[in-house]
C-alpha cells in the first residue's frame, strides 16, 4: 500500500503539477498550507518559495512532497485534488459499490467489499475517468481510509492499468 508522498514520487509529472496547479489556481488556504509545510521541512521562509517562478517552486514543492516527512502536506493535497476537482470519480466507485455517501464522502466505510462487486466498481471508473487519475485515486483510498480492503490492495497490484509510473 503506497502512502501519499509515495504516489508522489511514482505518479507522473504531468500529473502531480496538474494537482499543485489546481490547488494553486482553485485551492488557496490548501495551497498555502503546502507551501508552509515545504517550507519548514526544507527550514526556508515561505516567502523564499513564493519569490521563485511557479515552474522551479512546483519542482520545489513536488520533490519535497515525495519524501517520507512530506507525507502530511502530500496527503492533504491529494485529498482536496480528489474531492474537489474529482468528486464525480469519487461518487462513481462509492454508488457501484452501493455505499451511501454524500457527494463522494462517507462517514463509515464497510469493513469489506465483494470482489465482483470491486471489480465492477474499478472498472466503471477506469472507463470513464484517466487512468493514472484513478490508480491514485484508489491508492490514496485504501492507504488513507481505516477500511484496508485486501481486495483493493490485490487489484492494486496486479492490475497492469494501475500502475504508476506506466502512464
């Protein structure tokens, strides 16, 4: 199971600035936050990564978020990117597996899902969202959720469209 500075570190870079754009463009407060916490973590005033040009400040923040001690930040980012600019992917995998939610978010998740039902559920997605989009999003789910499903993390594995690092 890859935490949320690991996805960081394997998904694309197109991908990960797509993200940090969005949050920079759509996500203020969540965007600020990140930069605080890439700046402490390099032990640099904010004010320093705010003067660089958006490109060199993205791979200064993109490095950082794919350690170990990013792991806060990277997750936060990735939660707003997912709920904010994919809660249509999140409301899709939640309805075909018939959990009720309310616009992608759940209270309590089941301790367990079928396997045809998963099946069902990651490949409506796959079909109707990008791919390397979903193999995070799943990613992030099952790291990030109580609910470990052991089925998700064996499809997460062996299924060829979801690795990252292939798109």
């Amino acid at each position: 199971m890859l935490k949320s500075h690991e996805l960081f570190g394997f998904m694309s870079p197109t991908l990960a600035n797509e993200i940090l754009n969005f949050t920079f463009e759509s996500e203020k407060p969540t965007y600020r936050a990140v930069l605080q916490a890439v700046a402490e973590a390099k032990k640099l005033r904010p004010v320093f990564l705010e003067r660089q040009a958006r490109p060199e400040r993205n791979a200064t923040i993109l490095s950082a978020l794919a350690r170990p001690n990013g792991d806060v930040a990277a997750a936060t980012l990735l939660r707003t990117w997912l709920v904010k600019k994919h809660k249509a992917m999140l409301i899709d995998f939640l309805q075909a597996l018939e959990i009720p939610n309310e616009e992608g978010v759940v209270e309590d998740l089941p301790k367990a899902v079928s396997d045809p039902k998963l099946k069902i559920a990651v490949d409506t997605l796959l079909a109707k969202h990008p791919a390397e989009a979903v193999a995070v999003y799943l990613n992030a789910f099952n790291a990030m959720n109580e609910a470990n499903w052991p089925n998700l993390k064996t499809i997460l594995e062996g299924d060829a469209r979801l690795q990252l690092g292939a798109h």
